[in-house]
C-alpha cells in the first residue's frame, strides 16, 4: 500500500503554562514577581510533529485529547499549522504542564500527573489504519502508546523513540526503548550514559541510540561504535532549552528518511535542537528545510574543528 504519511506521531499532546523565574532552582519565597506568565500548546509529541512538517516530511499526530480549552489550543494549533491530527478523547482532560524557565534558557517542568488513568487507550483499529499509511511512527513515552508498539511492528513500520531523563533503571521505558529503531535519550540523569547507550543496543532493536548532552552536543552509537556528535553554535543567543530534544530528533529523522549515514543525521539533528535555543519558551518555531541545509552546507564548508 502506498504511503501518504512519513512520519506517524503518537502521544505526547499537551498544554504548558510557561513562568519565566529569576532563577533556577527558585529559593523559596512567598511570592515573586515574574516578568510573563503564558499558556500555549505544545509538548513533545507536538513539537515534534511541528519540527517535522517544518522540515516538509508528511505529518501525522494521533493522541489522546480532552474535551476543554487546552484541548481547543491543540487542535488550534495543528489547524494552522497544517498538521493533521486524530484525536481519541481523553477522559480525564487534556494533558498540561508548568514550565519555571530561567535567564539562561534551563527549564524545570512540573507535569499534572492527573490526567492519564490505567484505562486510556489509542483505538487498534486506528492504529492499525493509520500504521498501514505511514512509513515510520516516533513514539511519544506517555501511557496509552506502549500498548501500541506491538501494533506499529506488525504493520511493518521503523519506530523512534526519545526516552527524555530516563535514568536507565525505571522499567516504564524497557518497552519503549527495547522496541525501537532508533532511541533518543538525555544524558542528565544517567551516570554512565556509554553503558545505558550499549544497554538499549543490546537488549532491543535498536540500530541507533543518540544520547543529547546539551551543550556537550551529543553522544551516537551506530555500528557497535560509540562517537561524539558536536554542538553547532545557534544562530542566535541561546534563549530557551525547551523543545531542543525533539527538534534534535526531527532532524535525525530528515536524514534518516532520506537514507543518509547515522552520522550525518545527528549532524542535521545538532542543527535543528541548535535553532530551537533561540526560540522562546512560548513559541513553537521550527528550523525549515531550507534554513537546515544551508547551514549544514556551511558548517561542512568550515576547516575542521570550526563552525561548530
């Protein structure tokens, strides 16, 4: 069957209050005065699904989504974004966070961990319809998405995922991280990320593990070898590290959708978590393929060691 999706993204919809903080971690104080405080759609599997058309590769979000305003600013979202989005209700309402930002771009997000019951579930017969058009699916680590793994291998799709904090141990993530093709993981709560990275090789499938490590770049391992992937120097000042991790992994998923070497795409993956930086928390910004290549082209037109 023919394909009208490239990438299938499941989960990870939600709203974030965005509080910019004089400093992180906050001390403690009865109040302070904060210079913004507002709300916007977006969370992982949105930006990511932003992050991807943005580079012009076919689109599909599918989540779980309540019926309320933050719900509204979703649909709102992908409505002028040209993003299509199916959307299972979500009983307990749609999904939302709090994000405390600091001068220097570090964010502490406090996520509302009422909203998702042991019951919620992305339909399998949409699943199934949806997989069977699609060429590759990212997988969003929220709840309801590790039952449809077995559906998304069935019907014969590659599959990313991006594990986020994971401090290698929390048996949440075994599924996601043993079923996927390509892996993403921070770096931040790992103490030996080399270890963990050769760990989800091992007892998975994955042909790819890229662990971020903010402004140490990141870490790949492809091949059974383990090498360092440069940071690329923003093209503006470093304002909001919110969004960084899932615009890396659209562009490793341009390159890796075009057939180009792992090395390659995490190249292209620098690039575009390197533009995310520059965008404030309360947008939703992404590189564009254009912007991407051309400073790809400049950063391989740069001696050694430059540019970056």
């Amino acid at each position: 069957m023919s394909t009208e999706t490239d990438v299938l993204v499941l989960g990870g919809a939600g709203v974030d209050t965005i509080v910019y903080v004089p400093e992180l971690p906050l001390p403690f104080a009865d109040s302070y005065m904060v210079p913004r405080i507002e709300m916007r759609a977006g969370q992982t599997g949105d930006f990511v699904a932003l992050g991807l058309s943005a580079l012009g590769l076919r689109t599909h979000h599918l989540d779980m989504i309540g019926a309320d305003h933050a719900g509204d600013l979703i649909r709102a979202l992908h409505r002028d974004r040209g993003i299509p989005l199916t959307e299972v209700p979500l009983p307990g309402g749609t999904k939302r966070a709090v994000n405390l930002v600091g001068p220097d771009g570090r964010r502490l997000s406090l996520y509302d961990d009422s909203r998702s019951h042991e019951a919620d579930r992305l339909p399998e017969e949409t699943v199934r319809a949806l997989a069977a058009v699609s060429r590759h699916a990212h997988v969003s680590i929220t709840y309801p998405c590790a039952f449809a793994l077995p559906l998304l291998r069935e019907a014969g799709l590659t599959v990313s995922t991006d594990l986020h904090n994971w401090d290698g141990t929390n048996p949440y993530h075994e599924p996601f991280a043993h079923e996927a093709d390509v892996v993403f993981v921070s770096t931040t709560a790992l103490a030996d990320p080399e270890r963990t990275m050769r760990q989800i090789a091992e007892r998975g499938r994955a042909r790819v593990v890229v662990a971020t490590a903010g402004a140490e770049g990141a870490y790949l391992l492809a091949d059974g070898e383990i090498t360092h992937v440069p940071v690329v120097t923003p093209p503006a000042p470093v304002i909001d590290s919110n969004g960084a991790g899932d615009a890396f992994a659209s562009g490793f998923l341009l390159g890796w959708l075009s057939g180009e070497p792992a090395a390659r795409c995490a190249r292209y993956g620098a690039i575009a978590g390197a533009y995310a930086c520059t965008v404030p928390a309360t947008g939703t910004d992404s590189i564009g393929r254009d912007a991407l290549l051309a400073r790809l082209t400049e950063l391989d037109a740069a001696p050694a060691g430059a540019g970056a």
